[in-house]
C-alpha cells in the first residue's frame, strides 16, 4: 500500500512541478530568445487560430452546411461574393485556407524547435508533449475541414481518413469487439459518409477551434502572461506573407463530388502525405500502427534522450536523427504524391533501412567521443 502511495504522491509532485513550468505557445521561454524568429511562433500561432476563428464565422453566414448545397456555397464565396465590388469572398477564403495552412506549418516548425534546441528535456517534457498535442489538434482541424466544400478530393481522402479506426479491429481479442468499426460509425454518421457525418465534421471543424482558444485564454488570465511577444514588424511580415499566397497562389478548384465514381489517384492534404506513403508501402494496418508507433516513440523523447546535454555540438546522434527525420518527411511526402505505383515506392525502404543506419552507427561514435571529453573535463576539474 505504501509503495502505490509513494508512486501516486510522485506522479502528482511531477504533475505540479511540470504544470508550473508548461509553455502553451512559448510565452515563457521567449524572453531568454528576444532575438529568435524561432521563438515567435507561438505569438504567430495564437493570433493564427484568433483570425481563424473570426473568419470562420463570417464565412459560417454565407455556407450552407447540406451535402447538396455545400459546394455550391463555397463557389458563390469564392467567385461571387463582393463588398463595395471587391471580392471579399476570395480574400476572406483564401486567408482562411492559408491560415489554416500556416498554422499546420508553424505548429510542426514548433515542435522541431523543441527537438533541436532540446527545450523538450526535463523539466519541459510536459511543455513538449502538448506541442505535439497541438500540432495533432490542428491536423485534426484541417482533416476535419476537407469534407466541408465536399469537392471530389475532400470527400474521397475524408472516406480513406474515417476508415482509420478499423485497424483497431485487427488486434486479437480486442478485434472482436468491433470498437474500430463502432467509431467509425460514429465518424460517419453511417456506414458511408453522408449528411450525418458532413455535420458532424463541420460542427467539430467550427467547435473544436473555439474550445482550444478558449483553453488558452483561461491559460493566459489566470498566468496572467503575455500574449503576444513577436515584434510588431515581425507579425506585419508574416501575414504579408499569407496576403501574397492568397493573391498570386490562388486555390485549386477541384470539381464536385461522385460518391460512385473515385479518382484513380486520391491524395490527402500535404500534412498527411508522409502516413500516406506508409499506407502504401505497407498494408493498411501495417501502415497506421507503424506511423502511431513513430507518434508515440516521438512523444516520450524526453525518456529516451538520456544524455544531459542542451547544445547541439553535444547531442550528434539526436541532432543528425532529427535532420534526416526531416529530410525524409519531405522526400517521402513527395514521392508519395507524384508516384502511384506502390513498387516503386517499395524499393525505397533499402536506402531508409542504410540511412538510418549509417547515421546511428556515426551519430553513436560521434556521441561516444563527447562523452569520453566530457568525462576527462570533469576529471581535470575534480583534480584541480
């Protein structure tokens, strides 16, 4: 009884000591990083997700939320909606979807940062792990949106991404259950996807942000911390930025729905083309808990990193993991949308398999060789 006591004493002491110490979106670490662009992300973030929400709901007046009237609406938006003769339904639809995008990107960018400055280890693992929550929340935030215009690639990726909770299904015992098929069923609304589970999606794509910036701001007021930290300049330039994709790289238009006709080639929206490859290269099971597998060995990275070092030159085995860790969610991502042959693909995994191998066999002697100097230096130390 006294040892499930000590343990559960522990866990709430750590709890605590965390929760003091957590960054929702950097406000506390930025002022050791005034002059560090890295560090604006969380000021780009909250503003992001601020914006979103108050064009969403402009948006939410002129949409009509019915399978058979919502795509309609989005092209009424886009090309004939107008204020005074200025189109405000392109601009206030394109901000919304580079935004969005944006918000995707910085989130990631985010937790790369946590990564390679090692701002994730003790006493900030519990400031990590909600970074890696957040940038899951606005995945979730996109997915949930890509049915809403119910084009012909939102409603046939949606249909591939609901089937996701089947997998459950194929471990033993819990497999007989039928829980994967259960939430499935409950994802749609059905069995396909239909009016039902078109408003689920857009009740959580309108909901869900509400409710995290709403958590934020009671984060905010009773730290009573500061909200936004970039400099000004620095947020005039970033929404500049998001003005020019909106005028010089303008959505692509994607026809109509078919529910009985699907493309030859369904892609996923870019955040997810790096599980998508998987899917293809492996079976489809194989493929979600391999990438749930990598989601979970990210998350307790504050428990494998064991070496106590923050800088860089002192953690060559992470820091090169890391790097190729992005270079191949780039260049997979990439193969997977341009290649439809899952062969091909295929004869990828050799030159994954020996990247990965030769960085881990020199990352290790690279390691080893910092921890042999920094042992002599302490020894020179002790003996002074």
């Amino acid at each position: 009884m006294a040892k499930k006591n000590s343990i559960w004493s522990y866990l709430r002491f750590w709890l605590k000591d965390r929760w003091a110490r957590v960054d929702i979106l950097d406000e506390s670490l930025y002022p050791a990083h005034r002059k560090n662009p890295a560090y604006y992300i969380g000021t780009y973030l909250y503003i992001g997700l601020f914006i979103q929400i108050i064009i969403g709901s402009i948006l939410a007046i002129y949409y009509i939320p019915t399978v058979e009237n919502a795509y309609r609406s989005v092209m009424y938006i886009t090309n004939d909606l107008k204020l005074l003769g200025f189109p405000i339904g392109f601009w206030l639809r394109g901000i919304h979807k580079y935004v969005a995008e944006a918000i995707i990107v910085l989130a990631m960018i985010r937790v790369f940062r946590f990564f390679f400055t090692a701002d994730f280890k003790k006493p900030n693992e519990l400031s990590w792990l909600l970074a890696i929550f957040f940038l899951l929340l606005t995945t979730i935030f996109g997915f949930s949106g890509y049915v809403l215009v119910i084009d012909q690639l939102g409603f046939w990726a949606t249909t591939i991404g609901t089937s996701f909770p089947t997998v459950i299904d194929y471990f033993p015992v819990i497999g007989s259950l039928n829980i994967g098929a259960l939430i499935q069923f409950i994802m749609r609304g059905g069995t396909v996807l239909n009016q039902n589970s078109f408003l689920r999606f857009y009740a959580l794509h309108y909901i869900a942000p509400l409710l995290v910036f709403f958590g934020i701001e009671m984060f905010y007021y009773f730290r009573k911390k500061r909200r936004i930290n970039a400099p000004v300049v620095a947020i005039v330039v970033f929404f500049a930025l998001i003005l020019l994709l909106v005028q010089f790289v303008p959505m692509p238009a994607h026809g109509p729905a078919t529910p009985d006709s699907p493309p030859d080639h369904i892609l996923p929206d870019w955040y997810f083309l790096f599980v998508y490859y998987f899917l293809k290269i492996m079976d489809f099971v194989s493929g979600v808990l391999f990438s749930a597998g990598f989601l979970i060995f990210v998350a307790l990275m504050p428990w494998i990193e064991r070496n106590p070092f923050l800088q860089a030159r002192k953690r060559p085995l992470w820091i090169a993991l890391g790097a190729l860790g992005v270079a191949l969610f780039a260049i997979l991502s990439y193969r997977s949308a341009i290649i439809t042959d899952a062969n091909i693909l295929k004869g990828d995994i050799k030159y994954i398999v020996s990247a990965y191998a030769l960085v881990i066999i020199g990352g290790n002697l690279m390691q080893r060789k910092v921890m042999l100097n920094e042992a002599k230096k302490g020894r020179l130390v002790h003996q002074k």
